[in-house]
C-alpha cells in the first residue's frame, strides 16, 4: 500500500466510531469499481464482529485482511454484473445464511444480531448485500464448471449406511504456493503463525477459502462427509490438533479439530444424503472459486490511488 496508506492505519484504528466519522478517500480502484477508507473500516469492524481475537494482530495485518476482502468481493461484483442482469436471493434462503452467521456468533436471534451490528457501527443491509454477492457467485461458479463437479453418490449413500456417529468441529486453512516457494518452507511459516497468533488468525491471514473471513470456521461436519483420506487424518489427532498439509485441487489443505462428539443418530437417509452431497458440492466449488479468481485478478486493473 501507499505511504497515505500505512500512515492513516494508525488513525483508522485510533478513531471511535471511525467507520462513520472518516474523510471518506478513494484508496483503490479495481475497473470502475472504488474501495474507499470508510469501505476498509467498516469491512474491519465487520471481521471483529464476527473474530473477537482478531485484535491480537497486528494492526497493518488486519488492514491487508480488509483490503483483500474487499478487492475479492469487487471482481465478483464485476464479474457477476457482467452476466447477470440483477444479483437476486430467495427470501427464505437470505433468512436461512444470516441465521447461520449469528448463531455462529452466540447470538439468539435477528434481533440481537441486528443490536451486536450497531455496537459494532454496521448495518443489517452490510451483511445480506456480502451474502447477495456470495450466493450469486456460487451459483455462477457452478453454472461455469458443473461439467467438473464430480459427486459420487452411491459412494455417500454407502457411507451413509456405515457411517461412524462421530461428529468433528474444524477449522481449516487453505493456501497456495507462489512462485518458487517450498512446501515445506510455507508449512514453517504456516505453523509459527499458529502457535504465535492462533489458527483462527493465521487463517483470516493465509487462507484462500471463503470460510477465512469466519476465521476457517467450516463448523460441525459428520465424519460421512469427510473423505476416508482426511478423516483418517483426523482420527490420529486430538481436540486443538491440526492435520499436516494435504493435497487438495487448488491448493494445500490444513484442518484442525476444534471439538468432536460421539453420539447415537437417528436419521432420514435421504436427508443425510443430500446434505453431505451439498457439503461436498460447496467444497468442490469453492476450490472452483478460488482458481477463478485468481485468473481473473491478473485480468482486471487494480489500482492503488
């Protein structure tokens, strides 16, 4: 970032209520789109709304995690806007991810939430305008490859049958190689940030996944819909333990097990099959979504002002 930049960190985290007491300034322009000094503190206020413990980071840390929060959802937006006519969501469907959000947060209800949003000097609208974007970008992804979205469901259904009653709780890191750059060496790095800062804040810094912005969160998954690879990964571990890197398409995967439990499941196997075919459908288009960004950064102009 500029030299304005880095000097005016210091006053955007000084600041009381800065997201609406700032001189708004156009800090980076991707296309037609801007990304202005009240964007980046409000996309702040937002990750300490949903991590407490991003605050033990490094202040210029947080700005960058904003920043590329930000530069991300503006070439959806851009993308997005080139093929669609109007971003869209099913009521019921905007009820369902913002009632995942704040469940996820301690939060009871909408209401609360929409209380915890103003002690944080955010909006409602903030939040379902990032879900609009991120639910039409996922549809979009997987119009674009559906024809490599690959879902065995014999396979499931089996696993389903014989499926262990262990439920694990993980978090998970997803990164990539740049250049040269050594697995084993990205690994180092990868492992010091955790023990230094955490898992949750070396994944808002390091992780490529949509889940960084909840800090890996990927929350409780059934162990039917984890591939036997992984889970038996997993299952030499213990609670607060992470996987070493493991091979996925689009990167290097790190997972860490947060919690589990064991207990007696009764189930409606058609149920349980479609939610572990849409656990496995959202992983592959994810990784999907990654690739595409990345290619279509290095065709889209940014511009730091």
């Amino acid at each position: 970032m500029s030299k304005y930049f880095t000097a005016f960190t210091l006053f955007l985290f000084l600041s009381c209520n800065f997201a609406y007491s700032l001189e708004n300034k156009i800090l980076l322009k991707i296309d037609q789109e801007i990304i202005t000094t009240v964007d980046i503190a409000k996309e702040i206020s937002y990750l300490q709304a949903l991590n407490k413990d991003i605050n033990k980071l490094d202040q210029n840390i947080i700005i960058g995690i904003a920043k590329n929060n930000l530069i991300k959802d503006k070439i959806k937006q851009i993308k997005l806007l080139k093929n669609i006519n109007k971003l869209e969501i099913k009521s019921d469907q905007l009820k369902y991810l913002i009632e995942n959000i704040y469940l996820n947060i301690g939060l009871a209800n909408l209401e609360e939430f929409k209380v915890y949003l103003r002690n944080h000097d955010l909006k409602i609208e903030m939040v379902e305008e990032k879900i609009l974007i991120d639910a039409n970008w996922k549809q979009f992804i997987y119009m674009r490859y559906k024809d490599q979205i690959k879902i065995d469901k014999e396979k499931i259904v089996q696993e389903i049958k014989n499926r262990k009653s262990k439920i694990y709780k993980l978090s998970e890191i997803l990164f990539t190689l740049e250049g040269n750059e050594k697995l084993k060496t990205k690994y180092n790095i990868l492992n010091k940030s955790i023990l230094e800062k955490g898992f949750l804040n070396t994944a808002l810094i390091y992780s490529i996944s949509d889940s960084s912005r909840k800090g890996g969160d990927l929350g409780w998954v059934n162990s039917n819909a984890i591939s036997a690879k992984v889970l038996k990964k997993l299952s030499l571990l213990k609670v607060n333990d992470h996987t070493d890197p493991i091979i996925v398409p689009g990167g290097f995967l790190i997972l860490k097990i947060e919690d589990y439990k064991e207990e007696e499941i009764k189930y409606d196997i058609d149920k349980e099959i479609e939610k572990v075919v849409n656990s496995k459908l959202n992983e592959q288009i994810n990784l999907f979504s990654n690739l595409y960004i990345n290619k279509l950064k290095k065709d889209i102009i940014i511009n730091e002002l």
